[in-house]
C-alpha cells in the first residue's frame, strides 16, 4: 500500500493515443509562459485584484505537478485545457466584473458539506422548485463566452466528460453522474483563483497543502463575480460545493442573505468513498499512482473541512443555515425539501413535489451501477476514521455501526 505502483492501464486506443502524443507535449508547464500565451489569445491583460495571489496559485499548482503528480502525455494535455486553459482564460474575462466587486442579483440557495454526502442528489431536487434555477455543468467549467468567433464551450465540455469517462478505470458515473447540461458543482468557479477541489484531479500534494493555507476570500470574491453573470435575472439560483462548508465566512461576507444547507454524514462512509472517487479521477491523467499518501492528504483535507466549518458557523446570520443528515434526506428526499423551503419561507407548491416524484423515480440509487469502498482499501480501518473524526461525529449525532459501515 505504501509507495507508487502503477495506475490502472488505459484503454487500448488511448494507450496508443498516449505513446503518439509523447514527443510533443511539453516537458514542463511553465506558469509566465501558460499566462503570457493565453493573454496573447485573449487580447486582455488584467487579472484583477488580487493579481499577485493568482499568479501565487498558478506558479505553485504547476512546481506541485511536476513534483508531485506522475502524469502521462495524456494527462498532461487533459490538465492544460481543463485547468490552465479556463482557468487563465476564465480570469482574464471576469477581472472586469471583479474589480466592479459584482456579486449574484439575488441571495442563492447554496448546499454545502463533507463530499459523499448526499449533497448532489439535494441540490438536484432543490433546483426542480417553479423559482429556481440551477446552472448546467458546461457554464460551470467555461462560465464566459469568447469575446470574438464561435463558442464552442459547450462542444468541447461534452468531448472532456466524455473522454474521462473512457479513460477512467471503474464507472464515474456510479461515482458522481455528469453530463453538460446537468447542474454540477459551482466550486468550477473557484478554478480561476486556484482554488477549490477542482485542482485536485491530479495528485498535487504541495498545491493542496498551499490551498489550506489561504482564506479563501479573494477566491470567493471571483466567485461571485462569475454569479453576478450567470444568474437569471428572474430565477433564485441554487448552488453546491462540498467544500463551501469551509468557507462560510467568505460566503455570509458577499452573499448575508444567503440560505444554506448542510448535509452531514457518517465520515467512516464519507472519507472512503471520496478516496475512491479521487483515485477514479487521479488514474485518468497519472501514470502512477499512490492510494495511501492521497488518502492521508484526502483525510486532512476534509478534517481541515470540518475544523473550518466549526469556526465559521457562528458568522451565518440566525435562521440562514439548517442542518439536513444523510439517512433523513434518503429516507424521506421529498419531505426533507419541503423542511428546507420552509425553514427559509420559501414556497413549496404542487408542481414541485410533482417534479420530485418523477425525478426519484427515474433516478433511483444505484441507477448507475454498485459503487464499493471500504477504508482498508486505502490503508485505513473504520476505526481509524471514526477516532479522527470523532468531535464531528458526536456534534451532529453521526455515529453509525463501525462495522456496518466497513462493508459498504
């Protein structure tokens, strides 16, 4: 378990793809050579405030890559596009808005909490309500359109989901269900600061150590400056990032009238689970691999989360954060909105409870297949787990049956 070994083997005619890229893709990213080309492409200059921070991000995500990150040519060209493409791109087109410190018409609708904990099945039935609206995938990952030629965004996002899913060794779907026109994870946001989970697709050991170091203000700050574009003028929007959980601070700060909600569940289920989705992800672009140093930086990752959480819970104004646990919102996923609307006023009608019947019944658990996990395939036990997390565990009642867990 200890130690590199190699990742599982691609797909014949990516492995022939791979060998064929091999004497052009560069050695190196080089972070002043990513961010010169792609101010030339764009014609635009300023990154806005917080330039000197970004540019900190970029040049330690790319030093980390190359230390830390075993990366095959493959991998290397997937990282360029989705990470430094629309990220530096992505920048360049929001810095005016940020300057103006634009921010969302409307208080959002936001659902945070660990990852693996059923925050993607509530934020997709949350976003069915008649005033919602939530945001697809493929504005997510590239929120801005050119400034001159075609918009290909939505072509080209569709080719990347689907170029994961025929490199990733087991099902992602059975994981985490994507498709462009899905509503998704708002952290893609977070990319253009170089910040949030997203840069997590590979093994970036030094990057994730820097990225717990920062506040995370300036971040959030372009974070909502991308919703002050991408927000309906009409419609309250509804958003969700895992991660967001430890950020509550820099939210209430932009958005005091945001509603949030906080999903909770067992971390001995959580954190196995999110080792395995992150493995899933890391052997698209690694050519090896190392589950026990990634889960040890996955595990303080997400206590880092919950410590977070705890400080910045007393900032949410009163009545602007409820608490949703993961074996209530399965057991009854239709009475558990019904409880959020009404914990925040919001109406509840008819229609959408129609809309949520129909939704759980065509997407039933499992729909996509068993998706297995233990922490022993990690390295750790559930007993580990369960001692690291012990505060958090107690705090919200989350206790389950050790062994239950274990084999799921």
């Amino acid at each position: 378990m200890n130690g590199r070994v190699p990742a599982p083997r691609l797909p014949p005619l990516w492995r022939a793809v791979n060998r064929a890229l091999a004497p052009f893709v560069p050695r190196r990213f080089d972070p002043e050579k990513l961010l010169a080309e792609r101010m030339a492409y764009e014609g635009l200059d300023d990154l806005g405030p917080d330039a000197d921070r970004f540019k900190e991000g970029l040049a330690v995500y790319c030093e980390s890559l190359e230390r830390d990150a075993d990366l095959h040519p493959l991998g290397r060209v997937c990282l360029s596009w989705s990470i430094f493409r629309v990220s530096l791109q992505s920048r360049l087109r929001i810095a005016a808005d940020l300057r103006a410190g634009a921010r969302p018409p409307r208080a959002p609708l936001i659902v945070c909490g660990l990852p693996r904990s059923g925050t993607t099945l509530l934020h997709r039935l949350l976003e069915l309500a008649d005033d919602a609206a939530g945001l697809p995938l493929w504005r997510l990952i590239d929120p801005i359109p050119p400034r001159r030629g075609p918009d290909r965004r939505y072509a080209r996002i569709t080719f990347g989901l689907n170029r994961i899913r025929s490199l990733a060794p087991v099902s992602v779907d059975a994981q985490h269900y994507m498709r462009p026109d899905l509503t998704d994870e708002c952290g893609h946001l977070l990319r253009a600061s170089f910040l949030g989970s997203m840069g997590w697709q590979a093994p970036a050991y030094g990057w994730l150590e820097w990225a717990l170091r920062q506040d995370g203000g300036y971040a959030y700050r372009a974070w909502a400056a991308f919703l002050s574009r991408l927000a309906p003028p009409d419609r309250r929007l509804v958003l969700k990032d895992p991660f967001h959980a430890g950020h509550l601070d820099s939210i209430v700060s932009l958005c005091p009238e945001a509603m949030i909600v906080q999903t909770h569940r067992d971390p001995v289920e959580v954190v196995p689970s999110f080792h395995k989705l992150c493995t899933t992800m890391h052997a698209v672009v690694c050519a090896t691999l190392d589950r026990r140093r990634s889960a040890l930086a996955q595990t303080r990752w997400l206590e880092h989360v919950v410590a977070r959480n705890e400080a910045t819970r007393p900032q949410v104004p009163r009545g602007r954060l409820i608490d949703v646990h993961y074996q209530a919102l399965i057991a009854d996923p239709i009475g558990t909105v019904e409880r959020i609307h009404g914990a925040f006023g919001l109406p509840f009608t008819g229609s959408h409870a129609s809309r949520l019947r129909e939704y759980l019944a065509a997407n039933p658990q499992r729909r996509h297949g068993a998706n297995p996990y233990s922490a022993e395939m990690f390295g750790q036990t559930a007993d580990e787990i369960a001692e690291r997390f012990r505060g958090y565990r107690e705090r919200f009642g989350l206790a389950s049956d050790i062994r239950a867990a274990a084999g799921l």
